[in-house]
C-alpha cells in the first residue's frame, strides 16, 4: 500500500538566486544545560554544547549558493565549531539520491524537504524520525508556525508523528505591467480580486496596438486547483476526480474562456505560461505567477516596469491563496547527532533566521509580522514593490494523497486537457471525459508497479 501525502502542486523547482547575503547575530558560546533567550523572547534550554566539534551532513538540492546564503553561511557564524558538509544530488531526485547515499552508507544526518509532501519519500526509505520527543524536551513551540503550513506538516505521520519542521512559504502573486496600463488609461489591479474580475479587467488591455497585447495569462496552473484545496483523484476509491468534482469543470471553463478571448491567444500558438511575454516581449500585461523576484528583477533592468498584487481567488474561496511550495527541514532517523541536528533545526526556524531569509526574497514559516514586512528588503529593485499583497491571502491545506497517483492523475488535466480545450479542438465536458478516462487507466498501471 503506497503512502499518502499531501499534494505539493508544485509545477517544478521555483528558487529565486538570491543576490546578497544577510549576516545572523549571535555567537556559539552557549554551553550544555545553558538557557538561551530566544528571538521571539522566550527562553529555551539548549540541551547539547554546541562548542564541541561536530560534522553533520546536509542534504539539499538549491545549489551551493543559495544553501550558503540561506543555511550554511549562518550555521558557520553562529555554530563555528559546527562543519555543515552540504551533500548536493545535482539533477538527481530527492528518492534516487537518497537511496544511493543509504547504499553508499552516508546517509545526511540533516535534509532540506522541497515541500512537506517529501515527508513520505524519506518514510519510504526508511529514513524518517519523529521529532516530537525531542519537541517535547526542547520545549519548541510550534504554533510560531503558520497554521495551514503546520498541518501539512503534521499530516504527514498517520498517527501524530511530527516528521518535519515548516521552513519556508512558497507564497504567490499576481505580476502586472504597468506600462501597459499606462498606455490604455486602465486602473492597475487591486488586492482581492477573484479569477472572474481578473479576466473581465485583462479583456480591457487585450488591444492590437503596433503589436498584439494579450490582458492576462493564466500562469501556473497548479494556483487553480491549489486554491480549492482539492486532488486530481480520489483517495477512498483510487478514481480520477475530473467527472465528480464540479471544481475541475469550474477551472477548465474560466482557462477556456483565457484561451478563447479573442487577441489573448498566445503568438506562438503554444499554450502555456507565458512569462517571456511577460518579462521579455512585453506584451502580456498579468501574470499570476510564484513569488520569487530574481527574474522578474532581472527583466526590469531591462525596462520592465511591473509591480504586484495578491494573487486573484475564486469567487467561492475568497481569500483562499494557493498552497505552499515552500521548503520543511528534518534529521534523519540515521543521524548519529540528533540533538545537534535539533539545535541547527530550531536555529533555522528561529525568528532570527527566518527574518534574515525573508529579507532576502525567501518567504518564512512562522507568524511573525516585521519578518513578513521586511520580504525582499536586501533585494535590489525591491524598493516600491507592494510587498504586503505576497501575504494577502492565506495558505491553503492540501488532501492527502498518494504522491504517484496523483502525478499521474493530474498529467491528462494539465496536458491534454487545457490544450484542446484552450486551442476550441474539443468542449470542456468532452475533455474533462477523455481526462478522467485516461487518469484512470493511467492509476490502474501505476498501482501494478
């Protein structure tokens, strides 16, 4: 029986290159049994002595830079006596290079989970530790985290296993030009909007003007079907949801209507995200997309004058955002040094760090205001961004489900599905058919593997 999860709707890994460094205060002076007040002001007992020499083993997949800004820069500031030897899979899946360090017997004592879904590949090989013993003796507490982030971590042990520590949101918005609004006399978009309001105001600067400009593009498909909270199957009778749940229907009626709006068809008659039009032609005035700024930054050195708002809901879950791609850190059931892997997952999730990541383009976990109101500070180009819409919305809690069903299950929707559609080849219904058809037979060979 394969494992459940919660979704990810994750469409790829979406890291932005952060471009400067913030320092962390503090020194690693405190000694076993030494009580350190918190960032958050409350005091808590490090139970290990953080001064002697120790090597922990770190998997994770950003790459070096990043890891080094985000992680190993700060453990050394703070932790000097502490080596952190990052342990990098290049193009390898999180499964595939795992299996190939527990072959090799090196095992990370320390792993940064793309998204708490990953929870169940480490479940899956074994590897897995729950933390809430030493939660309960670290006296961590975990409502610093937000709610919905928390409770797909949670959601990961079947009987209250706490596999992981939220790390990171993976929050989204929408981007607009604002030369292009400029330019037809139209009012810039505004927080809260929904999908409906969205289309209506992008069929206002979907002109022919020297060029065609096409008023929206749908962007990352994964926000619509994030936004409901919903899976691509069902998980008690192992059938594709597209026919059953009215919310599919819903999504590929309003991705229809994009599509169909006369001028906003794509150039190049190729359906999908278009954020070359966007930051490079400049001829797509929004675009929903995940909010991470480095390419958007890159492209306004280049002219594009664009800013953001939050990203537009459904009509009947408003102020129901999309769900978090963000990042969840654990130690290993292997680890040889849990209390000192602990001490570095409690300082990564501290008020400290998550601030200092924060303000350089990297969402936090936690509920704390100023380290949401200082997101991008230390990012050039950041400086009239409205960066307040980023945390519009709230996250929304996934389904738990199995990870390779619902992979499979999705493909038909997000393929085949949007295109015909999208391009008037077939109707929705007809579409939505073939999509749960094809989702099924394509569950059916899964669950024989």
């Amino acid at each position: 029986m394969k494992a459940l999860y919660h979704k990810s709707g994750a469409i790829g890994a979406m890291i932005a290159v952060a471009v400067s460094t913030a320092g962390c205060g503090g020194g690693g002076d405190a000694a076993k049994g030494a009580i350190k007040e918190g960032a958050a002001g409350q005091a808590q007992a490090q139970i290990v002595d953080m001064n002697k020499p120790v090597t922990l083993r770190f998997w994770a997949n950003p790459g070096k830079t990043i890891f080094d800004q985000e992680v190993g820069n700060r453990i050394k500031q703070k932790y000097p006596n502490v080596t952190v030897e990052l342990m990098d899979p290049g193009k390898k899946s999180l499964q595939d290079s795992l299996t190939e360090l527990i072959t090799a017997g090196t095992v990370p004592d320390l792993i940064w989970l793309p998204n708490a879904a990953s929870v169940q590949t480490i479940k899956k090989l074994g590897i897995e530790y729950d933390l809430n013993e030493l939660i309960k003796k670290h006296k961590f507490d975990l409502l610093r985290f937000d709610a919905a982030l928390l409770e797909n971590v949670k959601n990961q042990g079947a009987k209250g296993e706490m596999y992981a520590l939220p790390w990171q949101s993976g929050p989204a918005a929408m981007f607009y030009n604002k030369d292009i609004f400029d330019k037809f006399g139209v009012t810039y978009p505004k927080d809260g909007m929904t999908w409906p309001e969205t289309l209506e105001l992008g069929k206002t600067l979907t002109r022919m003007d020297g060029i065609q400009y096409r008023g929206f593009d749908p962007g990352l498909y994964n926000h619509f079907q994030e936004e409901y909270g919903i899976s691509a199957y069902d998980a008690k009778t192992n059938q594709a949801s597209f026919t059953t749940n009215p919310k599919w229907k819903t999504i590929l009626e309003f991705l229809q209507q994009s599509y169909q709006l006369p001028g906003n068809y794509p150039a190049d008659k190729a359906i999908g995200a278009d954020r070359s039009g966007f930051m490079k032609d400049k001829n797509v005035a929004m675009l929903p997309w995940a909010a991470y700024f480095q390419p958007f930054l890159d492209a306004r050195k280049e002219g594009l004058n664009f800013n953001i708002v939050s990203l537009p809901t459904w009509p009947d879950a408003k102020g129901q955002g999309s769900a978090s791609v963000g990042a969840s850190l654990t130690l290993t059931g292997t680890s040889k040094f849990k209390e000192e892997a602990f001490e570095i997952l409690k300082f990564l999730t501290s008020d400290e760090v998550e601030t200092a990541n924060s303000r350089i383009g990297f969402a936090p976990a936690i509920n704390l205001p100023s380290a949401k109101e200082q997101f991008g500070k230390e990012l050039a180009g950041m400086e009239d961004i409205r960066v307040s819409s980023v945390f519009y919305n709230k996250i929304t809690p996934l389904p738990i489900v199995d990870p390779l069903l619902e992979t499979v299950s999705q493909k038909p929707f997000f393929g085949a599905a949007i295109q015909a559609v999208g391009k008037g080849q077939k109707d929705v219904n007809t579409a939505l058919r073939e999509a749960q058809e094809t989702a099924n037979k394509a569950i059916q060979e899964e669950q024989k593997k």
